[in-house]
C-alpha cells in the first residue's frame, strides 16, 4: 500500500501546524490508518511533545540521515494507538543537518509499509520548508484568521504553486466564531476569497486543545471538544470521505456560506 | 464591534483587515510596489505616445485579480485626432 505523503505548513510559526499534524495522525491511526509523522523541524522539535512520547526517543531523524541508526529504530510507537508512529526531529542540530534529497530517501522507505506519512514542517519559507516539501504528494497550509497568518500563508501557497507542489489545501485554525459574527475576525469566506484556494478544515478556537497538550494526548481524541471534531473531519476528508463542515454558530447562515464556499451545496 | 463603533460609522475591523490584505497580497504577489508601477505607468506613455496621441492624464492602471492569477489592467484614453486646421492669415 503506499502512503499518501501529506506536509503541513503554514509560512508564520505559531499557526497550529505541529497541533494539526499531530492531531490528524491520531484521528487517521484512530481509524485504522497506519500513520507515520516526521517532525521535520530540527533543532526546535515539538511534535514529540504535543504526541506525549519525548520521554521515548532514542534516536532522530537526523541519527537516520547519517547513519547512526536504521530507520525502524528511530520510529517511536504511539502509547495508546499501535498504528501511529512518530519519527522525531533532532533538538541538538539545526535545519542544514538533513538536504531534501535526505527527506525524499527517508519518505521512500516509509512508502510501502504506511498508509500516510505526515510532515510537520518548520516555519519560515528557508531549508527546513524546503525540505518538508520536497517529498510531499499533498500539501496543507494551516493559517489563522489574521492578517499576518493569511499574508504568509499567501506567499506560501505562491511558493508551492511554483514549485508544482500545489493546488495546496488550506486549514483554517483557531477561528472564533463570536468574534466572526461581530465583524471582528476575518470570516472563512473572507479569507477564501483572499486566497483562492480548496478549504479541507475550519477548526474552530478550544481551550481543550491547550488542556490536550499540557497533557501530551492530543484533542483529536477528546469526543466532545468541536476542535478535535474538527480535526477528525479533515481526517476523514484525507481519506477521500465527503464530510459537511462543521456547524461554527449552531445557526444556519455561516453554514450555508462555508458549504457553498466548498462548493457542497 | 460594539454598538457605538456601528452608531458613529466606525468600519468593522474584519472589514478593514480584509481591505488591507487585498492590497498587500497584489504587491507580494507580483513583486511591484507602488513606485515600480509609476515607473510602468510612465514608459508605456512614452512608448504609446510615439505611435498615437493619448490622455496622459486619464490614464489609469492597476493590477487585477482572478482567483490567485493577476491582471496588469490599463485604460488609456485616446485623444480625438483633432483635424487640422490650416490657419489662414
């Protein structure tokens, strides 16, 4: 079975992008995907953290790229879901430490035994991006309902278009919807019409995701947050599933918009 | 945006962040800032004017969009070729 490579990245740091990817490597391991995640910002790892398994790790990616291990060694199996796998960045080096080409070879190998393979890529638009998307079949910008995260996220997408890594998909993150209804806070359409591109997921903001990770067990399996909804949603939307945007304001308008922005109407 | 935000006019601040970021994005997106277009704007009057007389005042340009792909829009008014007159003296 070879896996589907998707990449995460958003352009601003601080978006939600190790969230997201950690999120939805649990809700697709949670439906009997098998899933690998690769943290691909070295020297500022995080996703170890937010999957609850830094007290596991041995060895890193960049152990994999020179040598020191084989790849097997450097998968740490998730705690609860046996599916899940997380190979994590090196904290002790920085992003000149792995070339895309060291990526692409590492991906390769993961192909043929993983359904997916997520890359949680760094901020910034240098190397560590670079590298994130080298081997990605699919790419999702997560971005914020500001102005600074939608104009990165902007010149991101740019970027991916051409580099023939696109049509990106985007992931609107921590989106609030008092704030929307009150004209405070860019709306989806807003910032759809801003960007042009295919929407996978609006996640609305949740407290329960900042209690998610102080407890390092993320949201996704949290049954009642809307944000682990949400996030579950996008991970049957990877899978190919047609699944309605979720309900932001329990009040039709809004819902009909997004649908009709996704052209699900 | 509260109630006398609306009362007084004030524009909802979503309102005014979407306006910033569609200008912002035209600029990031083509890599030409207000000064490069100027100095568009000024040879493509020269070079138009060298074939045909136009309004160089009315001239407008600007940059257009549809979905992620730009326009470079100008609207440059001809001027009537005026015929001629011979003057008698």
């Amino acid at each position: 079975m070879p896996a589907k490579v998707i990449t995460l990245t958003s352009g601003k740091g601080g978006v939600g992008k190790t969230t997201a990817t950690a999120n939805l490597a649990v809700a697709l391991a949670a439906e009997k995907s098998k899933v690998v995640c690769i943290d691909g910002d070295i020297g500022l790892r995080n996703l170890d953290v937010i999957l609850g398994l830094e007290n596991r790790i041995v060895y890193d990616l960049v152990d994999v790229v020179e040598g020191r291990c084989r790849l097997k060694q450097a998968m740490i199996r998730d705690k609860k879901l046996p599916d899940l796998y997380l190979i994590p960045a090196a904290q002790t080096r920085d992003k000149n430490a792995i070339s895309a080409s060291d990526m692409m070879r590492v991906v390769k190998d993961l192909r043929s035994d993983f359904d997916f393979v997520l890359i949680d890529s760094p901020a910034g638009i240098e190397r560590g991006f670079r590298n994130a998307i080298a081997a990605a079949d699919r790419v999702l910008v997560v971005t914020n309902p500001e102005v600074s995260a939608v104009r990165d996220a902007d010149r991101v997408i740019g970027i991916l278009e051409s580099e023939e890594k696109g049509p990106a998909s985007l992931i609107l993150n921590r989106l609030n919807p008092a704030l929307v209804k009150s004209k405070d806070m860019l709306s989806p359409e807003d910032v759809l019409d801003l960007l042009a591109v295919e929407l996978i997921g609006i996640v609305p903001e949740d407290e329960n995701v900042v209690i998610a990770s102080n407890r390092g067990a993320p949201v996704a399996y949290d049954a009642k947050s809307r944000a682990g909804q949400a996030f579950r949603n996008i991970a049957k939307r990877l899978k190919g599933e047609t699944v309605p945007f979720l309900d932001l304001e329990s009040q039709g308008s809004l819902w009909e918009r997004i649908q009709r922005l996704a052209g699900r109407k | 945006m509260g109630f006398f935000d609306r009362l007084f006019g004030k524009k909802a601040s979503a309102d005014s962040a979407k306006e910033r970021l569609q200008l912002v994005l035209i600029h990031d997106r083509t890599d030409l800032t207000p000064a490069e277009l100027d100095s568009l704007r000024d040879d493509l009057i020269a070079a138009i004017s060298r074939h045909v007389e136009i309004d160089a005042k009315a001239m407008q340009i600007g940059v257009e969009h549809d979905g992620r792909s730009q326009r470079l829009v100008a609207d440059i008014p001809l001027k009537s070729a005026r015929r001629k007159t011979r003057r008698s003296k």
